[in-house]
C-alpha cells in the first residue's frame, strides 16, 4: 500500500533544490505584484534577486544530481516546470511591471512564454537522443530558457535608473491605436532563439 506523501519522500536531494529554484521563481512574482500596489522600486530589485536566486538552485541542482549520481524522470520533469516559473513567467511579468503594459507588449511576452514551454518540451523528449548514450547532453538546440536572466538583469539596471513606465528605455510607439515598447523586442528575439534549431555547446 502507497504510504501518504510517499511522492516527498522518494524526492532526491536535487529535487529540492529544484523546489527553491520554483519557490524563488514565486517570490520574484509576488515581489512584482507587490511593486505594482506599491510603486516602491525596491520591490522590483527584490525581483530580479530573486530570478538571480533561482539561477544558483538551477545551477545547483544540476550539479547535486550528477555529484551524487541520482537523476530519475521527474526530476528532469521538475526541473522544467521550475524553470517556466523562474525564467519564463517571472522575467514577463517583471517586464510587464517595469512599463511594458501595451497591447503589442502582453503579446509578445506571451509569444516568450510560449517559447520557453516549447523548448522545454522539446528538450524533455531529446534529451536522450541529444546525449548520444551518454549522462549529459552535449549540445542544446535553441538557446536554454535560462539566458532570459539577462533580460532580467536589463530591467534591474533599467529600475536601478529610473527608467521605468513613460520613463522605459526606447520610449513607445503607437501603432493603430495601440502600445509598442520597442524594449520588448528582446523578449521576442529571446523567445525566437530558444525555439530555434541553432546549437549550442553545454558546457
């Protein structure tokens, strides 16, 4: 008989540090929502520590799991949703909290989203392929979610400059009525090279 919380209990070490990447990628989202209530940059700054954050769990895990030579399906499953949470969800939201409001703006930091679940997906199902019968994949296809940390890191310098809202680097175009902060289009060349086939080493 399955014994309560059995699921916790099978997790590996790695798996929770692949918990605080996801958790990381939680609080940097509340941070932003709380900014939003607030106006108070610090919580912006609080955010982009946070994805930060979630970045050392991510390098970490990877590395607990091939130290200790336990890696399992789920974790890889894991590792994933974490990581749309951490470098997906919360560098768009961020974006949209610094200005990026406009219509043509939440359509493309949907189109990075979206980029970010489909190159994840795609990783999941050849990764065994791309290993070559090896423990570690040698090459990525498409650049892996976790570059958009340097979006992130543009916001902060931008929030650290008080270039946020009317004041966002590049300033809006209007277009048929509606808003287009051209420093979005990193988040659109972002989400195009993940789902490109272009490789890249993994070192």
């Amino acid at each position: 008989m399955n014994k309560t919380f059995s699921m916790i209990r099978e997790f590996h070490l790695a798996d929770w540090f692949t918990l605080g990447n996801a958790i990381c990628g939680m609080g940097a989202m509340f941070s932003m929502m709380t900014y939003l209530q607030s106006s108070e940059v610090m919580h912006i700054y609080f955010a982009c520590a946070l994805v930060v954050a979630a970045m050392v769990f991510d390098v970490l895990d990877g590395r607990i799991a091939r130290w200790r030579q336990k890696t399992s399906p789920m974790g890889r499953e894991l590792d994933s949703l974490a990581d749309i949470i951490s470098f997906g969800v919360a560098p768009a939201l961020i974006a949209y909290g610094c200005g990026m409001q406009g219509l043509y703006d939440r359509i493309v930091l949907t189109y990075f989203v979206a980029c970010g679940v489909s190159r994840l997906a795609r990783y999941n199902v050849t990764a065994e392929a791309l290993s070559q019968g090896q423990d570690k994949v040698k090459y990525f296809e498409g650049t892996p979610i976790p570059t958009s940390l340097l979006l992130v890191l543009v916001l902060l310098v931008a929030a650290m400059q008080g270039a946020l809202g009317p004041a966002l680097w590049f300033g809006q175009i209007t277009l048929a009525g509606f808003i287009l902060h051209p420093l979005v289009l990193l988040f659109a060349l972002s989400g195009s090279l993940m789902i490109s086939r272009i490789r890249f080493p993994k070192f």
